[in-house]
C-alpha cells in the first residue's frame, strides 16, 4: 500500500517546480483501482474513469494502463479519450442536456452512448433506429450525496429522465425499435450509504423487463473518500456484497446475466493530488490571522463552490507549535480555503500543501484575475514528470487576434 508523499518530499518538488503546483500519485490510484477490483471480483463488473475529475492525458493514458475504461461528459473528454489512448468500446458517453449534435458525433467516433432526454433520446430513435445500441440514463428521484450543489439523482434535480416517466421512454422505444442496452443512474457525489446504490438498483428492476436487449445497469459513481481523520466513507467491500444479494433475489426474466458499470471519478485520483501553494502573507487582525497564499479559488474552487474540506499542512515546519489559521487567497473576491484552522506555526514563504486534491482541482481552475493556471507533476515508481507545464502570459494571450 502507497504511503502519503511526504512533507520533506512535497517541500523538494515545491523547490524544484515552483508554486502554486500540483502533484499527483501514480501509485495512490492503483492502489484505489485494485481495491475496486478486489471488492466487486464475484460480480460481473466494469468500471469507466470519470474523467471529468482530471483530464490531464498522462493521468488518462496512467489509468487506461490500469485496464479501466472511461466516462465522458462532454465530445470533447471523448475525443481527449482517443487521443490518450482509450479504444471506443472502453469509451462511454453520458450526454447532458447537450445538442443533438454532439451526440451525432459520439455516435461517427463509435463510443457507448447515454442519453438524458426523452428529446434527445426520440432523435436518436427517429435517426438511428434499431442500427445502434443506446442507453438511457434515468433519475431515480433519490436524495443523497455529501451537498445538495453534488447531488445529482433528487426529484429537482436537472440529470436523467425522471423515472415516473418511464412509460414515454417505453413508447419512444417501441415506436422507433430502438436497442436499448444499457440503463443509467447517478444519484450523487460523496455517498456514504451503500444503502443508497441498493436503492437505485431496486428502482431498475422494476423497468429492466421492458428492455429486451438490456446488457448492463450502471449504477454512475459517487463513491466517498476520506477528507478527514475518522472520516466515515463508502463501504465498497460492503456495497459489493449487498449488490450481489439484490441480483440473487432479483433475477433477469429474460435470462440473461447484466453487468454492473460503476464511473468511480473522484475515488480514484481525489487522495492521490496534492496541491502546494507558498504564504505570501501572514496578516493579524482582532477576529482572525490570515495566512494568504499565491492562490485562490481560481486554482482551486471546491472549498468555495461547495464548502469542500481540505487537510492543509505546513509542509515547511511539519513539526512546529500548533495556531489557529484563516487561510485565503490572492485574487480580489472572498477565497477562504479555511477558517480557524489548525495548522503547525507559518511564516511567511512557508509551503502549504492541501490534500486529496486530485479531483475537481485542476480541473475546475481558471484563468480568473488574469492569473496563470499551475503545473502539475505527477510522480510514479519514485520518478517525477512534469505533465503540464505552468502557463506563462502568451498562453492569456493566444486566441485573442488584435482587432484595434
């Protein structure tokens, strides 16, 4: 089992790369990989990378190597897919609320299909007919995930087509003699329950004997990591388990055994990322110390988006008295990454790193204030490789043709 990088080995990268940096672990998302395989090895199970966690095309081409396939949610993730490496069987696209178009497209790359609409979905029948398989992601009017802005299955929700409609999606079905080889759920993002995925699958049996050619049930992702010491997260060996008694006393009537799809994101690379930042300043006022960083929420939103939690650590004085801490950002909007948090004493020029921010780091950032995106390395077998370069000010400045 991959230990934590450590604070002496993040401080050398953070010498060697500069900051704001991200580092990612190899290792961490084998480890992550392998447990999946391990817990779900006596059912019959695929797994697809949500790729919309982290795209960079080395950690794409890193998990393709692993033998998954991956999850995309928009033409352009499927085409980055290609490009990594992934062939088209491994490839499934999830449209949401997108022009036909794009589907259109998905559908000349040869990739899996998922459609949300009854819209998009009677397009497709009108099109495609019974020529190309399809599946239909469904919403199961179900409420979970760790807040409402990442839980994605509720009866308000905007994915899916609701469940209570199932009869129109039966009759687009019928009236087009479409394939329909696959039903999709998402419910949400940090699940804890495994409860709540049993639920999900309860709702698919009851529509699984309208669809002839059904071959898999994905159930999405959402699966929870551990943010904090004690942190309660999902039970994947105990969710394995508790789907093989739902198949058991729910058999296919048509006979045929389906494969479970699961589209782990998050669970994969979120505890492999680290990401390092340098205090600039270290201001005392009467209600709080703030410690601002050369970052904000435009390298790393989650805090802000969705009270996400981070571990941050003085990676520089792993071993000084513990204080009280507001840490913040550069950029010229409210950026807490934290209130009144403990951290080992900081000074300035100190380097803090955040932990499990490989997912929805990066990948979410932006060129806000007109500040550069970071770099990111990734280290395997002990090794260190820069996969994105930081970028400089022509990167603001490409795509801007000089009109005036």
């Amino acid at each position: 089992m991959p230990e934590q990088l450590s604070p002496a080995y993040l401080k050398k990268l953070a010498n060697t790369y500069g900051t704001p940096l991200y580092v990612y672990h190899a290792e961490k998302i084998k480890e992550q990989y392998e447990r999946l395989q391990k817990a779900f090895a006596q059912i019959n199970t695929r797994f697809f990378y949500a790729c919309k966690a982290l795209t960079n095309l080395n950690i794409l081409r890193y998990i393709r190597s692993l033998g998954a396939g991956v999850d995309c949610s928009s033409i352009f993730e499927v085409k980055l897919a290609l490009h990594a490496g992934f062939s088209a069987a491994n490839i499934l696209y999830t449209s949401n609320g997108i022009n036909f178009i794009e589907i259109e497209e998905a559908q000349q790359l040869g990739v899996i299909i998922n459609i949300d609409s009854l819209s998009n979905l009677e397009k497709f029948g009108r099109k495609y007919g019974h020529t190309y398989p399809v599946g239909v992601r469904l919403r199961p009017n179900i409420l979970a995930g760790g807040h409402i802005k990442i839980s994605t299955g509720h009866d308000k929700s905007k994915f899916g087509i609701p469940v209570d409609q199932i009869d129109k999606v039966i009759a687009l079905v019928e009236k087009y003699n479409m394939r329909i080889n696959d039903l999709h759920i998402h419910t949400g993002s940090d699940i804890k329950d495994a409860d709540v995925f049993v639920k999900g699958i309860e709702i698919l049996f009851d529509v699984i004997p309208h669809f002839a050619d059904l071959e898999s049930i994905d159930l999405g992702g959402g699966f929870k990591v551990s943010y904090q010491e004690n942190d309660t997260v999902t039970d994947v060996e105990l969710l394995a388990k508790k789907l093989a008694e739902a198949f058991a006393a729910h058999p296919n009537p048509a006979g045929r055994l389906l494969q479970v799809w699961f589209e782990p994101g998050k669970f994969l690379v979120s505890e492999s990322g680290y990401f390092i930042t340098c205090v600039n300043v270290i201001k005392e006022t009467s209600s709080a110390v703030f410690v601002s960083v050369d970052s904000g929420f435009n390298h790393l939103i989650r805090p802000m988006f969705y009270d996400a939690y981070h571990r941050i650590e003085n990676i520089s004085n792993p071993e000084g008295e513990w204080q009280k801490y507001s840490v913040v950002g550069n950029i010229c909007e409210t950026d807490t990454f934290a209130w009144d948090r403990n951290i080992r004493e900081v000074h300035e020029g100190d380097y803090l790193a955040f932990y499990n921010a490989g997912a929805y780091g990066f990948e979410m950032s932006s060129n806000f204030n007109s500040r550069l995106r970071p770099a990111e390395v990734l280290v395997k077998d002990g090794q260190t490789h820069l996969i994105r370069e930081r970028e400089k000010l022509e990167d603001l400045l490409k795509n801007q043709p000089r009109v005036l």
